[in-house]
C-alpha cells in the first residue's frame, strides 16, 4: 500500500491568481522537514478572524488538498505570521526520516528501544521574546459558527503535583482576553488525571503550551503510544535523539511559541468549535486557564491546525495507522501496512494490508478500533475501489454505537477471493 497519489500541484497560472509563491524552508523560518512539501507564502493582507482559515479552506476545495502556507501580514496582528496545515504527511514522513510505507516498521523499532536522555535546560531559549498575552499572537478565529479566537495546535504539557506523569496533549483553548482563556480537558484524558491530582491539593494545575517544536512532539501529543516511560521518553525514541527541555512545565527548548498557566478547577461556557467530523462541538463546560506568560520567536510563523480539513485530520490518520499496526502486529496477525482515509475524516474507514487477509484479522481490527465503520483487509490495497471491484470478499458485520446508542452497523470486509484472469499491462 505504498503507493498514495497525491492532488498534482497548482499549474503557474493558477498560482498566480491564488496569491501564492513558493517558499523554501528557512526563507519563513520553519526546519529543513518542511522542504519534502510544497510550501507556499501568502503576502496578500489578511485578519486572523476568519480569512486565513476560509482561504486555506478555498484552496483545498479548488487543488484537492491544503497547501502548507505562511500567510506573512495579518492585518489585525502587524508583524506575526500564521502557519496552515503545519503537519502534512510529507512533512511528518521527512522528520521521521522515513518514506512512505515503511514508516511504521520506523515507528515500531524506534518505540521498542531505549529512551534516550531527558535534560533540563535552566537557560531555555534566549530567542524568545515576552509578549502581552494572546494580543500578540495572531490566534485564528477559524470558522463563522465558532466562539472565538481558538489556539489549536498548541501542545499542552502538564504534569502532577510531584513533577511526574509528564502529558503532551493537543487540548482546546479558547481566547477570552489577552491573559484568560478557557480549556478543554475531556475527563478521559491523562491530563484531566493530572488535574484530578492538584484539585486534590487545592490548587490550580499549572500548565504549558508550546508550538513551533519538531512535528514529531505532535505525533506523541496525538495519542498516547504504546510504549513505556513519560511523554518526553517517548518522543526522545522517535527522535533518536536527547531532549532538552525548560520551563515548567517543560517544553522543548526549541519551541518558537509557548503560553504558561494555570488551569483553575471552575469552568465556564466554552465554544461551540468546528471540530474534526465537519460538524460543530455545541458549547460546553470547560476550565477556566489562567495565562500568566506568553512568549514567542520574533518572526516565527505560529502554527494553525484547522478541524475538519486535511490540517487536523492527518495527524488522526497518521496516529491511528500506527496503532492498528502495533496492535494488530502484536498479536501474531500477518499485517504489512494499514491506511485510514482522510476522507473519512481519518478515523472511519481502515484499509488493512495483508498477504493472509481474513476474518480473524478483520474482527480484531474491528474489536481494536470500534469507531471504525467500515474495515477493509486485503492483499493489495494500494486502489482500493481495483481490489473491491477484482476481489471476492467475506463480511463481518456487528452493532455501529454512537453516544451509547446503535447507530445501524459497522461492517469487515475481508478480500478472501483472487480475482481471476490476466491483468493488463497498463
């Protein structure tokens, strides 16, 4: 399943009208990983309270994926600039040091070996500078139905009251004034744990966000990988590499942005939010954050996930592969690559490589996941609509649940029967 057509890119003409040029890496600041995609910058003037986001949103529609783009002058915010799509799948692939199809045997090496060090860094990053609050971040107000300004690929870094169970978390935060917002804690989550344990104490959690670190910080801060030790431990194995923190909590030292706080234990309305499905998160009770430092990279661009488009739904596909993989691989199945498509927002339908597919496989695959809808298993799924329309196929099907309740079925497919016949040459 290593071959995945892309969208071809732009033709000059069409760039042109679009406003956009093409950029290498360090000409906007960003590390040598974002060379392995096409990467743009948008001069034009734009507000942050939704033109940026609606013209990543355009482009997507009219080149069939979202350009990584730095838009260079936000009106409302002078002198910051504003990553889209800061996570492509290239780009992911490139700080992996991996190619496609081969990126999660990476990954399931580099997380079954020894961490490396995790060193504290009392100096921090001297390149940062202290702003006023979010006034100086040029935060998206994405979408017309959201509630406000929302920081969405920020990495949220808490710990317990001791120092430990270290968390990386892609977490909600909603601007309410340059120095308070309000915070997203789903009661699932290891940080809603580590809030548990301050609340304990009496006392606020404090809290640190960060942006502009290595994008492999945010494929840890996904999802919680199945290997042992902290969060900084983890990441320290995918980067073959030791990690140098400061701050407290602890955040990469080279990050270009990080906001610090407290996390109250009150909560107020927060939302609604576009969030990842396409369809908006009504309001909702969320912890009061407390904001009581921001700092910043001058010039570095501040990075924006937008829900519900390529820009946050690759890193949920690409987190979810690597699960069902290590999952599936642990438990003896004959699995060679697995693919969750983007445009089933990247967490409804599984294509599951194997050159022994069958029912055993696809139920455990369906028993791993249960949000997955429809499990594909077959030999060759490289054109999956090829393989259904060339494969015979056995069917496990079982009750779908949403919210508790049977929402019809979710349904396996396991393409058991070779076709038949002489294929053609081309």
């Amino acid at each position: 399943m290593s071959v995945r057509p892309s969208p071809a890119g732009p033709d000059p003409e069409e760039l042109a009208r679009s406003g956009l040029r093409p950029v290498v890496p360090a000409e906007v600041g960003l590390p040598p990983c974002y060379g392995a995609t096409d990467l743009y910058a948008c001069d034009a003037p734009r507000s942050s309270v939704i033109e940026v986001a609606r013209t990543l949103a355009e482009l997507e529609r009219r080149w069939g994926t979202r350009p990584t783009t730095v838009f260079t002058d936000i009106t409302d915010r002078p002198g910051s600039r504003v990553l889209g799509h800061p996570y492509p799948r290239a780009v992911l692939l490139a700080a992996l040091g991996a190619d496609e199809g081969g990126h999660l045997t990476e990954l399931a090496s580099r997380l079954s070996g020894p961490p490396h060090r995790v060193t504290v860094d009392p100096g921090g990053d001297t390149t940062r500078r202290e702003l006023d609050g979010f006034d100086d971040l040029p935060v998206l107000h994405h979408r017309p139905g959201d509630g406000g300004r929302y920081v969405t690929a920020g990495i949220g870094v808490t710990t317990r009251p001791d120092g430990s169970a270290v968390n990386l978390g892609f977490y909600c935060v909603q601007v309410v004034s340059a120095h308070r917002a309000r915070i997203f804690l789903d009661r699932r989550t290891d940080a809603h744990r580590n809030l548990d344990a301050w609340e304990a104490t009496g006392r606020p959690m404090p809290i640190s966000v960060f942006l502009g670190a290595d994008p492999l910080y945010a494929v840890v801060a996904a999802t919680r990988l199945p290997a042992t030790g902290d969060d900084y431990q983890i990441a320290s194995r995918l980067l073959r590499a030791d990690v140098r923190v400061g701050g407290s909590p602890p955040v990469p030292v080279e990050a270009t942005h990080v906001i610090t706080g407290l996390v109250h234990h009150r909560v107020e309305p927060e939302g609604p939010f576009g969030e990842f499905k396409g369809y908006y998160v009504e309001e909702r009770r969320g912890n009061v954050l407390e904001v009581t430092g921001v700092t910043a990279r001058p010039g570095a661009p501040f990075p924006s996930i937008v829900a519900g488009a390529e820009s946050g739904l690759t890193l949920m596909g690409f987190q979810n592969e690597y699960l069902m993989y290590a999952h599936l691989r642990a438990r003896g199945l004959p699995v060679t690559d697995v693919r969750y498509s983007l445009a089933a927002r990247g967490e409804f339908l599984a294509l599951i490589e194997s050159e022994h597919p069958g029912l055993e496989l696809v139920r455990e695959a369906m028993r791993f996941d249960v949000r997955a809808k429809l499990v594909v298993c077959g030999p060759a799924l490289h054109d999956v609509g090829q393989a259904l329309a060339t494969h015979g196929f056995v069917t496990h099907r079982e009750p779908y649940y949403r919210k508790g309740r049977v929402e019809g079925e979710r349904v396996g497919l396991a393409l058991v029967i070779p076709p038949t016949g002489r294929p053609v040459e081309y």
